[in-house]
C-alpha cells in the first residue's frame, strides 16, 4: 500500500474509503472536507470551526492544541481520536499562519513579511494585507 500523506489530493471514491480503515481512512475522509469547504474553515476565538458535509448550515468546533485535539462531532466521541474534521482543521492550520497585527489567520500568499527597517513590528513577522498597508508596509 502506498505511504499516506496530508499534502497529497485524495482522488478516491466514496465508496473506495469505506475499504480503507483506521487512521489512514481518517486522514483521506479528511482532506475531502478540506478540499469542499477550505474558503469556509475559519479560526476563531481559539477554535477552528468545519463545516458539516451533510448539513449546510452546522460547523464542528475543532480544538487543535498542546493538550491534544478535540471536535464535538460523534465520531470523535465514539473513537475518541482524530475525525475528519480534525483533519481538515490541521490542514488547514498547516496552510495558514496569522497575522502578527490582528491575530486573524491567513494563507501564506496572503501575507506579507515586515522589512527590517520598520519600528513597530520585528523583521519577517507577517501582516495580512489590511494590516500591512495601514502600517506602511505595502
């Protein structure tokens, strides 16, 4: 069987998935809610909030921390490890990083690095565009 790894684009069927078990299947069921949802997932308050894939108007609290992870969806509680949302969460966390000025979390092409002559922030910290151009950075 072929390594798994988050930073490959799942191109299986559903009905390929239900054949795959365990934490390999987690992390492909994974990257499917990330792939349908990545301009919905957000952070805030400290929680990563995932869109349901069944139920339009519901997102999952994700908790991705030092302390472990947690979601509040049933197959979290039933398994009592990383879900599908958890995954999508820490995929998201990987492709995004916040801005040092508002705290608010961008894609890295999103960002832009402070240069080394500005008085307010230290060298190579990055500000989204909003807080870059109202600096002075841009």
């Amino acid at each position: 069987m072929a390594a798994l790894s988050l930073a490959q684009r799942a191109h299986t069927s559903t009905a390929d998935l239900e054949h795959v078990s365990g934490v390999a299947g987690r992390i492909l069921r994974g990257q499917k809610p990330y792939a349908e949802h990545v301009a919905e997932i957000r952070f805030e308050d400290g929680v990563w909030l995932v869109p349901s894939q069944h139920d339009a108007t519901s997102v999952y609290e994700v908790v991705i921390g030092r302390r472990g992870e947690s979601c509040e969806c049933a197959d979290f509680e039933h398994h009592c490890g990383s879900c599908k949302h958890i995954v999508a969460a820490t995929i998201a966390k990987a492709k995004t990083a916040p801005c040092v000025s508002c705290g608010q979390r961008f894609r890295h092409r999103g960002l832009y690095p402070v240069p080394g002559d500005n008085l307010t922030f230290f060298e190579s910290e990055l500000l989204c565009r909003g807080c870059a151009t109202g600096h002075g950075v841009l």
